[in-house]
C-alpha cells in the first residue's frame, strides 16, 4: 500500500520540503520555496539522496537524506558548514 508522507525545515530564508511516497518502489519528491527542484526512486526500505540548490548567490548546494522505512519515513536536511538536521513531519 503506497501512503505519503512529508516533511520541511527552513534555512537560510528558504523553505525546503519533502515527500516520501512509499510503496514498493519509493518516490522522494523536494521542494525548494515551493518548486520541485530533486526527485529519486529507490526500492523497498533503503536510503536515496536527493541533491538540490537553494537559490541563494551564489547556490548552496544542499541535500536530503530521504529513509523510507522500515516504519515511518524520515528525512535529513544536510547543509555545508552545519549539522545534519532532522525534518520536522507534517500531518498534510
């Protein structure tokens, strides 16, 4: 059974979001200021990581760090210069 689930985290004066899909195969969609900028596929449980620009000048080039399971989906936001961060998971 496929189910989505997403999750966001704003840096730097832009929103970055993310959908995971799950299902068989695993869709991973990211959005940067509401523009789908990066999208993967990986199968079954195991990590992708889609790598994206925030517009910034010059881009910073950033990533998500999408695990589809097992249980619930997580994403990781990684940024030059900064710790991993953990998305937050939005109920929509």
């Amino acid at each position: 059974m496929r189910r989505r689930h997403h999750f966001h985290i704003d840096h730097a004066g832009h929103s970055v979001s993310a959908t995971v899909q799950t299902g068989r195969t695993a869709v991973v969609e990211v959005l940067v200021d509401g523009k789908e900028t990066g999208h993967a596929t990986t199968h079954h449980d195991h990590p992708v990581t889609v790598r994206v620009e925030l517009p910034t000048d010059p881009p910073t080039k950033v990533s998500v760090r999408a695990t589809p399971g097992p249980g619930i989906p997580r994403c990781v936001f990684e940024a030059p210069a900064i710790e991993p961060h953990i998305m937050s998971p939005r109920p929509y």
